[in-house]
C-alpha cells in the first residue's frame, strides 16, 4: 500500500487546522521522527563520553553546546589556513631573498655541516638564538629545552646530552653556549617547588635537575623577594649548567686541552640586553668542579 503524503492540499490543511485533532497519520511520523532522533544521539553518545555527560546533564543544553563546539571548530579551521599562508609567504621570502641569493653556500651545507657553536637555549618562545644572536644556517648546532639546562652525566640518557655528543666529538664544535634568559617560566617553576617532592608532572621532574641552583639561590639571596630570587636563579642555573658540561669525560678533556670553550649568556628581553662570559676552569686534583667556578671575559651587550 502506498504510504500517506506527509503534506496535504491546502483545503485538507485547512480543514484539519480547523479541528484540534491529530489525525494519526501526523502522530505516527511524529513518533518516527523523535524515535529516529533518539536513536542517533543514543549512538553518537555511546561514541563519545563527553556527549554522554553533556546529555545526562540537560538535552536543550546538549545541543546548544554541540553547535557552539562547531563554531569553535570552524573558527580554527578558518585560521588555520591563515597561519599556514604567512608562513609560506615567509618560507618563499627565505628561499629567494637567501637560499638563491646565496645558492653555492646552501650546495655545500648540503654536503656537510661545521658549525663552530654548540648553543643550548630555552624553549621559551621569545628566545630564539637564531633572531636574538643572528646565527645563520650551518653555523649553530642548537638545542632547546625548559629552562635550558644540561643535566649532569651521571643523571643518564637525555635529549641533551644525546646531542652534546654528537656536537662534540662528531661535528667537533669548538664553543659550547649556553643561553638564559629573564621572565623565565622554567626557573620560576623550579623556585616554586617544595623541597622533596614526588611529582608525576615532567615539568616538575626536569626543572629539578637545577635543583643546586635554586638552593644556592635561597642561600645567597633569601632576603630578596620571590621575583629577584627567580631572577638571581636564572643566572645561577646558567652557571651550574656550565659546570654541569665538565661532568662529561669527553667534553672535560677536550676544555682542558683547550680544543672547546665554554660559555655562558643571559637574554634580558625586558630591555633588550646580552650578557656573555666564559667559564674559568683551572684543572685542579684538589677542588671540586661542583663547588668551584669563575668566569672571565664578562662583556654587556646593550
């Protein structure tokens, strides 16, 4: 049998909007409809846990959200494109105004690379060693991590010291730079910490490896406020990063044979300053590399 036409004639239409009745036709497909609406958030519930808190909480409540999250999602996918384009535009500016400019230089870099730095720096997005310090490509072998600290040997495998063997015995990098800098979250992180803490975070976990530098900070400045002592950690942890380096056998020999340098710098982007020095490492059976240091060679750049 042929199914009832869900719209009638205008006179059968108006005949039934005279009536208060719901014929029964109207009332099955109203029941089909809200059936079939049950039936797929049911099944978009079960797929996704969040729809299902969203609809125990209120369904008028559910579906508003569900088209705000849309919006949300369209708006990034419309912005996304926008990143993407500017940074074409970047990458093309680069290739024309450098790569081509400058074609035989980038063939041999192809071949190999010889950079005379080794530059450990922050993450911090602000920080960038290339912009900040004007390193062209092939001439910095950089690695970047929170608060740019070098763990010392004994801690184990790293990202860092990973690629302080590679920079070191294989690309034979005669400076090793290690950059710091002011409104540092990570030292600010680690300053935060409590003494002994058994933390699942990995931010609290890494920045404990400046855990000397920050006790050395509350022994010399404890009577400085909590901003000038991150301040003073940010300086001290560059230090013990710096002394952190001579742990490594290889990187000793080569600092006591006077075939690597070791450095260390502090970006204030406050001010737009540098403040550069080298470590002053004398070989000495009597002292200890974990209580000794001093610098030379202190030179402010502003």
């Amino acid at each position: 049998m042929a199914a009832k036409p869900l719209f009638h004639s205008s006179a059968a239409f108006q005949k039934a909007s005279d009536s208060p009745q719901i014929s029964s036709a109207q009332f099955r497909s109203s029941e089909v409809e809200q059936t079939r609406f049950r039936s797929s958030s049911f099944s978009k519930c079960r797929r996704n846990p969040a729809l299902r808190m969203k609809n125990s909480r209120d369904p008028m409540s559910l579906t508003q959200e569900i088209v705000d999250d849309k919006k949300k999602t369209a708006v990034l996918t419309e912005s996304a494109p926008d990143l993407f384009s500017e940074m074409k535009h970047r990458f093309l500016s680069f290739k024309k105004e450098k790569y081509l400019a400058d074609l035989e230089r980038f063939k041999a870099l192809a071949k190999a690379q010889a950079p005379k730095f080794m530059v450990i720096a922050c993450a911090d997005s602000r920080v960038c060693p290339s912009s900040v310090l004007g390193f062209e490509p092939g001439e910095a072998f950089v690695i970047r991590n929170v608060a740019n600290l070098v763990p010392p040997y004994e801690n184990g495998p790293t990202e860092v010291n990973a690629a302080l063997e590679f920079a070191v015995n294989s690309l034979n990098v005669e400076n090793i730079l290690v950059v710091g800098h002011s409104c540092c979250g990570g030292i600010r992180a680690l300053m935060s910490m409590e003494d002994e803490t058994n933390s699942s975070s990995f931010l609290h976990n890494w920045v404990a490896v400046g855990k000397t530098a920050r006790s050395n900070t509350k022994a010399a400045a404890s009577l400085l406020g909590f901003d000038l002592q991150c301040k003073h950690c940010e300086k001290e942890s560059i230090n013990r990063s710096l002394l952190n380096l001579l742990t490594y056998p290889w990187i000793k020999d080569k600092v006591a044979g006077r075939q690597l340098v070791i450095h260390g710098g502090y970006y204030d982007f406050t001010n737009c300053s540098f403040e550069k020095w080298s470590l002053d490492h004398e070989e000495d059976d009597n002292s200890s590399v974990d209580n000794q240091y001093s610098t030379k060679n202190h030179e402010l750049w502003s």
